[in-house]
C-alpha cells in the first residue's frame, strides 16, 4: 500500500481535500438558520449529514483504491444495469420532491440514482471502447453504448430533471469524443445525430408541442432577475445581494444576512453565493483557481495513462466536474437558467458527495497504475 501512496497525485489530493474541508464548514455556516427556523431541526443537522458523507466516501474510496481499473470496468457492467432499472423503478414508485422525482427516500437520507450513473457511465463507456478497440468498425458495435446512453438519459429527463440530462448527455458526448474510434465514422455518427435532433425539434415545434413543462420553460427567463424579486427570480436576486454584501473580504464567518430565508436552501444551490457574502470575492476567486488546478491535474494523469481505458476516464471525470462547475456558477450568475445542479465539494449532498470522491479516487487510482507501469519499464 505505501508503494501504491508514492504514486498518488499528492497535490490533487491536498487540494480537493481542503475544498471539501472548506465545503463541510460552509455547509454549516449557510445551513444553521435554514435548518433550524425552516425545518425544525439541530442547526447541525446538515453538517452532521455531510461530515458522515465525507466518512462513508472516505471508506469507498479506500475499497477502490485498492482495486485495479479493469476491476472498476469489469465491476461497471452490473453497475449500470443496476441503476439503469432503479432509473426505471423511480418512475413507477418515486415521489416527486421539488417537483422531481429523482430520489429514493431512505428516511436519515435520500439517494438519488441519477447522480450515481454519471460516474458509472464514466467507466463503462471508457471500458466497453476499450475492450472493443479492435471492432470499432462496425457501426453496431460503436453506437450500441451511444444507444444505453440515450436510454438512461431519457429515463432523467422524465423525472423531470433537465439539468442532470444535460450534463449526463454532455459526458456521452466528450466520452464518445475520445473513443479510439475512426474520425470519418465518428464525424458521420455526430453530424447524423444532431441532424436527427434538429429534425425532431422542428416537429415538435411545428405541431405546437413541446417536451419541456411550463416550470422548466419559465426557467429560461433568468435575464434581470431582480425585476422579478417577487415571482421566479427571487433566488438569483438574492444571491446577486449576496455577492455584493461580501465585496472583497466578506462580512465574516456566520454573518450571512441572506441564508435568514432569502435564499431557500443557501447550503446546496446557492451555497457559493454565502460563501462569497461571508468570505469575500477573494475568498470566492481563490475557489475557482483550486477548482482550475484540480481540473488541470486530472488532465494532466489522464495524459500519462498508457491506456485508452484511464485516459478516457480521467477525461469523463474532467468533463463531471467542470459541467457541475459550470452549470452551477453560470445560474448564480445569472447566465443561464437554475437548475438545480450542485457545485462540487461545497454544496450539501450524499449522493453527490460520495460520487464525487468515487471519481477522483478513479483519477488517483489510474496515477497509481501509471507510476507502476512506469516502474516496470
């Protein structure tokens, strides 16, 4: 094992270790009011939820960190048709919360398959292209995960859940993107596919129908958001006051005006926006360069890898985190519609949370098996 620990990426792991340090106490700075003047709970409820988050990732990512990457493919098949059908269950049994029916209600904690089968998909695609390299010739053969995919994303976007099908469809993209497959059949497979989609937008507009609900639709009208403060753009507004209550140091620790209600649940969507209020632009700037080193670092194993396998799964994993990264600054922002996407290591989340720590471990684990092949040689 210390053999192994020599080859982990020691920076990428102090520092996504602070970020989820960071995280667990804004966790609690932002969500002390909400939980107890909102849901009569101990102030230290989502703190304490959270810290055990962090354990029970902590000891997954021990079990994986000791399993070689053609396990994690090999174990990936019975993992996706596991979720695949609770993706499917979900529907049938579900009940919606937040207008979605996306979790399994456990009692102490609700689990949420479709966070789980972005990291799943992530190995399986990487591992299927790979063990299939010499047959990527055939049309069937390459479009038969395309195929899975679209599936599994058609079961999120019936939850309702547009944000997560988005970033799920994205990872396909990239995933299939990277495949060692020929430029000409993978241009044709992309060009065709989004002629296929464009296609089936333009009847669906021309019969007047639309497969997005009139909730989601109202989303797309985030522009100016404080001159709706009393209807849909009330959370936006809010954390626009946030951010500028924080100017360049913040207003302290805990002293958030805006997590009193303003915002209905700062510890998950908005939690960046308090952050930035108690901490200051500094604080909120310093975040998104660790964020921007975090990401060059998994590029950068993902570069060394010997194998197309560890490649491609350190480029899914890129692609997870940058897209939540993303997705999720740009709606505080204001820059595009909320989706209810949660930014990594700082929002509230066991789901999330324990994929996230899932995948850096499958990042650590392929750092690992390049300085042993680079041993060998």
């Amino acid at each position: 094992m210390q053999k192994k620990f020599k080859y982990l990426d020691k920076s990428l792991l102090i520092v996504t270790v602070l970020l989820f340090l960071v995280g667990l106490v804004m966790v609690f700075s932002s969500s002390n009011v909400t939980a107890y003047m909102s849901h009569a709970v101990s102030p230290y409820n989502y703190f304490i939820k959270q810290s055990i988050f962090l354990v029970v990732g902590l000891f997954l990512s021990l079990v994986m960190i000791k399993m070689t990457t053609k396990a994690y493919g090999m174990i990936s098949w019975f993992l996706l048709l596991v979720t695949g059908a609770s993706l499917f269950i979900l529907l049938i049994i579900g009940k919606a919360k937040n207008s979605a029916i996306s979790w399994f209600d456990l009692g102490f904690v609700s689990v949420q398959p479709s966070e789980f089968i972005k990291v799943i998909i992530i190995i399986w695609m990487s591992y299927y292209y790979d063990i299939k390299k010499k047959k990527l010739n055939s049309y069937s053969t390459i479009l038969f995960p395309v195929g899975i995919a679209m599936l599994i994303a058609g079961l999120i976007f019936l939850q309702p859940d547009l944000g997560t099908t988005i970033i799920f469809s994205c990872i396909v993209f990239v995933l299939f993107w990277a495949a060692p497959i020929n430029k000409i059949i993978k241009s044709k497979i992309v060009f065709g596919g989004i002629g296929l989609i464009l296609f089936a937008s333009l009847l669906l507009v021309g019969s007047g129908k639309s497969l997005i609900l009139s909730r989601q639709l109202e989303r797309f009208n985030f522009t100016r958001p404080c001159d709706r403060l009393l209807d849909t753009g009330s959370q936006v507004c809010n954390g626009y006051i946030a951010i500028n209550n924080g100017g360049l140091t913040g207003v302290g620790l805990g002293n958030s005006t805006q997590k009193y209600l303003y915002l209905p649940e700062p510890y998950t969507d908005f939690i960046y926006a308090v952050i930035v209020e108690e901490l200051g632009a500094v604080s909120g700037v310093t975040i998104i360069l660790a964020y921007m080193f975090v990401l060059y670092r998994i590029l950068v194993v993902g570069s060394k890898s010997n194998s197309n396998f560890g490649r491609m799964m350190c480029y899914g994993v890129s692609v997870y985190i940058f897209l939540h990264i993303t997705v999720n600054l740009m709606g505080i922002l204001g820059l595009m519609p909320m989706t209810g996407v949660p930014l990594p290591f700082m929002s509230y989340g066991g789901s999330f949370t324990i994929c996230l720590i899932a995948a850096l471990t499958i990042v650590q684990r392929v750092s690992i098996e390049n300085g042993l092949k680079n041993e060998k040689k």
